[in-house]
C-alpha cells in the first residue's frame, strides 16, 4: 500500500485476498471495497493497483501479464486493463503481489519497488517527457537496463481521458483511462527490479503440468 498524500508505504498479506484468485480478482476487489460511491476517479479518493496473478513469474504458460484496476474515467465503473512485458514477473520476484496506490503526490514522482523495498523518488526532471523517454531516463537514473517500467506520457499528466500506461515501451495498459489517474496522482511511473525466486509446492509435479499445457498448446 502505497499513500501518496503522506508517502506512507506499509505492507498486508496478501493470503488475506485468496478468495479473489488472479490479479483481475484482487484488483477489482480492491476498488469496489476502497473507493466510496460517487468518488471523482480523478480524484485523490481514487486508487490504481497494480496486479500479479498466483502462478505469475513461474513457468506456467500464459500467466505473465499485468493487471491494472481503477475506478474507470470513461465510463465510472470499475476498470480493469491489462499488458504484456516483464512488469508482472519483476514485481513478483521483487516480493509483492500487488501495489496499491492511494491518494496523490505533492508533487511529480516515481516510484521504485525492488527486492522487497518501495521508494517513492521525485520525478520533476522527467514530467513532461514522453512514455519512451522517461523509461529510459529513468533507467539511466537507476543504473540497470533490466528494469521494467510502466509510465505515462503527456496525454496521462494532462488527463486526457483516454491515456494508457505504457509498459516496456511497447505493451499499453489501455483501457479506462489508466493513465489518466496515474497523471491525476501526480505518478510519472513505476520502476520494479526483482532478483529474487519464486517457490513453487511440489516442483516436480509443477513441472510435469507445465509440460503437459505447453504439450497441449503445440
């Protein structure tokens, strides 16, 4: 959990959401539960998460996209939008299911979760450029080349109502206007670097399943 207004970051298990399987689950859960009835999705009372599913950087098949939920600019329902890339994995492997992002910045930020840490960093010097350009700049800052990146454009901080979160530059989280609240929360982007593994129960039977899919799917 992540509170912009006073840069609290705390941390919830997340088995306390095993009802709501997969990122989508959780996500919506999430927003039905945490923004009250008639809130402004612009507005500080709106929250954005970002989600991974329970089989999300293992070698399952298919389980490696990100899922982001918000209440919906567009149509004032809930949104749940998702993208490809390494996003998802990297959060996984850096420790979190999930990040949940409240209220909003004083001031232009980026925030930066790796291997079991969240930092909230200033972004005045990369507002204002595009998707592609703070990625880099960002990546640049950080000193590592491997991190995965999801960031908004100019059409985000201007809340155009359409705007999507680009993520590894070329996968978009794309609908209800993601981006668009990103901006609203003064967030240019999220950085995530994860080194750390992920455990499986039963390795050996895992495999075999997994085998048995990729089988299914030649």
């Amino acid at each position: 959990w992540i509170e912009l207004s006073t840069e609290s970051i705390w941390t919830e298990n997340a088995l306390n959401y095993r009802g709501f399987i997969g990122g989508r689950g959780v996500g919506s859960w999430l927003v039905f539960r945490e923004v009250p009835l008639g809130t402004d999705p612009l507005g500080p009372q709106n929250i954005i998460t970002f989600n991974t599913g329970p089989l999300t950087g293992t070698l399952a098949p298919t389980c490696g996209r990100l899922n982001v939920s918000t209440k919906n600019v567009l149509t004032g329902g809930i949104s749940f939008s998702n993208a490809g890339g390494h996003f998802a994995p990297e959060l996984k492997c850096a420790g979190f299911d999930h990040l949940i992002i409240k209220g909003k910045a004083t001031r232009p930020i980026y925030i930066f979760v790796h291997d079991g840490k969240i930092e909230i960093r200033d972004a005045g010097h990369i507002w204002g450029l595009d998707a592609w350009e703070a990625e880099d700049a960002i990546k640049r800052e950080l000193g590592d080349p491997q991190i995965s990146v999801a960031a908004i454009g100019q059409a985000g901080e201007n809340l155009v109502k359409g705007a999507c979160i680009m993520v590894d530059m070329g996968r978009a989280a794309a609908w209800g206007g993601s981006g668009a609240v990103m901006g609203s929360k003064r967030v240019k982007a999220v950085a995530v670097r994860g080194t750390n593994g992920i455990d499986v129960h039963s390795p050996t039977e895992f495999l075999d399943m997994v085998r048995a899919m990729w089988n299914k799917m030649d």
